[in-house]
DNA sequence: TGCGTTACGCACTTTCAGGTGCCTACTTCC
DNA sequence: GGAAGTAGGCACCTGAAAGTGCGTAACGCA
C-alpha cells in the first residue's frame, strides 16, 4: 500500500538529501575555495606577487600589503584555516621581531593548479555571462 | 618627499585593489557558482538525475524531488539567476497545468565541463583535507 | 466540493561570513 | 619618548544568503 502522502515522501527524501549534501566532497570543495579571499591568498603564495611568476613562500606583512583591502583580522583567520587543512604551511623565524612566512603545501599547489583551470574559464566566458546579465535585465525591465 | 604614512599608502592600495577585485572575472565566477544550490542544478542538467548519464532537460517538479531538500523558492529563485546569465534556457509547454522544463546552453554546458575537473580533484583530494583539518585540531586542543 | 498538482510569488526570519575597531608585547628609529 | 612596524587576539555589528510559511490560478479527479 502507498499509504504515503507527497508530503512525507519529500521529507524522507530531504533527509537522505541532506545527509548526502553533507559529505558532497565537490560542496565541501567549493566551501572550501568561495571565501572572499582564499582564491586571492592561493593565487599569491602560488603565483608571486605579480600573478605570473613561480610559487614562493611570502611573509604575513608582504601577503597585507599586496593584498590590500584585507583586514588583518581576515588575513590571520583565513590563513590559520588554510594551514588547518594543510593547504599552506607556516613557518615561524625569530628573528628581530618574529617573522613568519607562509607556502603553499604539495596540496595546496596541486589546488592552485586547478584553479588556474577555473581562471581559464573565467577569463574566456565570464564576459559572455555579463552580456547576458545585462541583456536579460534590459529585456525584462 | 615620502610625507605619506604607512596608513595613507594602505587607504590609496585599498582602493585600487577594490576595484580589481569588483572586476575579477575568477572572483566573479566564483560567486556565480558558490551558491548553495547551483553546482547541484548544473550537475542534474548535465548529468541527468542519476549523475553518470547525459545532458537532458528537466522539469521543475523533477528537479525538485530530485534535489531533494531544496525549497521552492530557491530552486525557482537559482533558476532564474541561472537563465539570466545564459546558463540554462527555460521553455514552457501550455499544457493542462503549465509545464516548464529546464536545460543547459551551451554556455551552461561548457561551465559544466569545468565543473567535473572541480568535481575530480575535490573526490581525489578532499579526504586529505580532512584528514589534515582532524590531525590539526587533535594537536591543538 | 474539496483536495491535489504545477510552477511559482511574497513577506518574514534566521544565520553567519566578513568588516570594524581596539588591544597586545617587543623593538627600533628619529 | 612618541611613532611606527610585526603578527596577531577579541568583541561587537551588519548585510546578504538562505530557510519558513502562506497564497495563487487553472485544471482534473473522486
């Protein structure tokens, strides 16, 4: 007997959904890249400070000044968060006043790589996306 | 002269870099595709409900049971921002109750190729993620 | 005749990522 | 001796994304 209203089904279902959505590896990924500046800190310690060069350890002032915009708070936090899934490592040096210098991990490079990917992408089609943007809003207004 | 204090240079930077990052196609794209519904949507349309066949329309009330756990408003409301950016095309049949089916363009079907590399390295990646987010935090508390 | 389905719209509320401001201890330069 | 740099910590606040709940118009079915 299918004595089971549409309603009680969908719950079901949004159980199951929720415990899958939970673990989605490529959800978990995209948490992981979508923070404001985690592209930009990736795209720095994996690129130099021009953008185009080779992966170099930089400094906490260094990643400040060519980040700017970026409040010391956010650059901390989201860096300890980088260093907490070995993405970036951290090393300190006591020096004079202690510096501490960040690099991208193995696994933290091989991310970089695919975001080049992504930039690729970007770069080729994002255009066409704000053509559309603005032909739909100037259709439908 | 350098009659600029440290504070100064960082307000000049701030601003030069807010207006890169207002315009930085990767930074755009990834709001475009964080959104918590979005990668699901794209990976329904270009993978059919099983995720392992081929690009097919759907229909509204398909993608709902499919992506269980969704509410209406955001499915219709991921849709529409969806169309508005050329991603998916919507058509509707004047059928008994309206129906409206939903499917990539070929712009929505190029985004959905970038999408399976994301989808890759997350499932080939993200279990040492975690790894090293759990190793981190049995070592710090 | 009243309930279900289809594809939404609208208003209210919650949540939290991110921003702002203020604090630290140590040191060196002017 | 006051300002500035270095690498942050802590507390509060806001805006935007997402969730919740209710209404709709047309029809079909029992």
């Amino acid at each position: 007997m299918t004595a089971t209203t549409a309603t009680q089904r969908t719950a079901v279902a949004t159980a199951g959904y929720d415990a899958f959505m939970a673990i989605c590896p490529s959800q978990k990924l995209l948490d992981r890249i979508s923070g404001k500046w985690v592209a930009l800190i990736l795209a720095a310690l994996g690129s130099g400070p021009d953008c185009a060069g080779d992966p170099r350890p930089m400094r906490y002032s260094e990643l400040s000044r060519l980040l700017a915009g970026i409040s010391q708070k956010m650059l901390t936090q989201t860096l300890r968060s980088l260093e907490r899934d070995g993405l970036v490592s951290r090393t300190v040096t006591p020096t004079v006043p202690v510096t501490v210098s960040y690099e991208l991990t193995d696994l933290g490079l091989s991310l970089h790589q695919m975001m080049r990917g992504l930039k690729a992408w970007a770069e080729t089609h994002m255009d066409e996306v704000f053509v559309n943007r603005a032909t739909y809003e100037n259709t439908t207004a």
